[in-house]
C-alpha cells in the first residue's frame, strides 16, 4: 500500500519508464543480437563496444523495469537520479563529438531526441520532487556504511577522469576505446557514484536492491560480454596487466552489488518476520 513516506509516482512517469524500456530493449540487442543492431546504431562500433553498451543498456532496462513495477517514490528516486546523470553526460559527450553522427540518417537524430527527452523529463520529476525527503532507510552495517563513500568516490574519480581525461584513462581497458566511447562510458561510472552517494546518505530496502542488481548486472554483463566477443574475433591479450585491472574494475562492482543484494535481503526477510510472525500459541 502506498504511504505518505513513499508515495506512487504519477501516471505519467509509469508511461516515460515503459517507453524508456522499449527504447533499451534495441540497446540490449546490441549484446543479444549485434549482427541485426549495428547496422541501425547512431554510430559506427566495433565489435566489444558493440557488446559492452547492449550489456550495459540490459542493466539499465532491468533498473528501468524495476520503476515501472514498483511505482514508488522509493526506489524511483534512484533510479531517476542514476538516469538524469547518465543522459545528461552522454548527450553532452554527443555533442562534443558530433563528427561520428551522419545526420544524414534518422538514427542520430533519434538518439538526441530520446536522450535530450529523458534528461528533460527525469529533470522535471526530480525538480518537482525536490523538496520531498527520502524514503524511510535502513540502518547500514557499520563495514558497509563505511565502505560506500570508498566505493562513490573511486567510481566518480575514475568517471571524471575517463571525462575528461579519456584517452588516459582508458588506457586499462583490454581493446582501443577513442575519445568519445570513453566520454560515454563515463557516464556509466559517474551516474553509478551517483547512485551509491545516494543510497548511502539514506538506503530504503528497495533502493539498497535496485542499486545492487545493477552493479550485479553491469559487471556480470560486461565481463560476459568480452568473453563472448573475444570468443569469435581473438583481439584480447588475457594476461595484459590491462585486461586484468579491467577484469579486477568491474568484477569488483559486480561483487559490491552481490554485497548490496544480501544486505537488501536481510531486511527484506526482517521485515516480513515483523509483518507475519507465525502461528501464536
């Protein structure tokens, strides 16, 4: 039952969320189905950026669905924080780099209007929400309270620096990133510092969740996703002391949400004790 303290969001941001998902479901393909997706992405990409933003478009389709099916101030704050952020660098790393758009095309014309669109609309939910105060949280374990501001700020400074510093910064990852594919995965990495900034200030049970399926799916995604295109094309040298920083980076964000996620857990499982204690003699 909605409550004041988590109150459902309006209709109207339950019909931006479904039409954001069927937008991320031609990214997921990217990773699903590359050969079908490529020809019709804005851009030309290789193959491994190809998979990385299609495993990184599921995880945000999945976070998406996550609003759609709760509808609750609590987790869509996170979740509209986390995608204000992301599209708002991404559009701005699109237009710094508008020379891989061919405009001739509909497909970049599309990709700015969606992503102008969601920075317009996630900015206006959050604007008229601003003043609202978050949903009841939970009292963090003290190793893990004491362990997020190290985890948002090692994502931030690594999202600043692959923002401003692409080329250095990208440096460790196991195939050539240029510029703008760099810029754009900053995005990632700043809008998921966001995220944790957020839930450690205050962690209702269902952000806490959403936010470690998330890095749970990011990381699984990415990393399967180098597997499976090395697999066909033979490109990665997997003793590189870059490949394997790589491989460290987002196994140890993907570990960080498994960690979320039992943590989550527990409270969820502690609040259903308090809400049905069992037979009574």
């Amino acid at each position: 039952m909605p409550t004041s303290n988590n109150p459902p969001f309006p209709a109207a941001l339950r019909l931006f969320s479904a039409a954001v998902i069927i937008v991320l479901i031609i990214g997921a393909g990217l990773f699903f189905a590359p050969v079908l997706v490529k020809p019709r992405w804005p851009w030309a990409v290789t193959p491994f950026n190809a998979r990385f933003l299609g495993g990184f478009y599921t995880a945000e389709m999945v976070v998406m669905a996550a609003l759609l099916f709760w509808n609750r101030w609590s987790p869509g704050r996170l979740v509209l924080v986390m995608a204000f952020i992301f599209t708002v660098i991404v559009s701005l790393a699109s237009f710094i780099n508008l020379g891989y758009f061919n405009f001739e095309r509909k497909a970049p014309w599309l990709w700015f209007l969606v992503y102008l669109g969601s920075v317009a609309v996630s900015g206006w939910f959050l604007w008229r929400a601003r003043g609202r105060p978050s949903a009841k949280g939970v009292a963090l374990t003290p190793a893990l309270r004491s362990y997020m501001p190290v985890e948002w700020a090692v994502l931030g400074v690594y999202g600043v620096g692959l923002l401003l510093f692409p080329l250095l910064f990208s440096s460790i990852w196991p195939w050539p990133i240029d510029v703008f594919h760099a810029q754009v995965y900053s995005a990632i990495f700043l809008a998921g510092a966001g995220g944790v900034y957020l839930v450690w200030r205050s962690a209702p049970r269902e952000e806490l969740l959403v936010l470690g399926l998330a890095q749970v799916l990011v990381g699984l995604f990415a990393i399967l996703g180098l597997v499976i295109t090395d697999a066909a094309v033979h490109r990665i040298d997997w003793r590189a002391a870059r490949t394997l920083c790589w491989l460290a980076l987002f196994g140890w964000i993907g570990i960080s949400g498994v960690f979320k996620l039992v943590a989550a857990s527990r409270y969820f499982k502690a609040r259903r004790a308090e809400t049905d204690p069992g037979d009574t003699l």
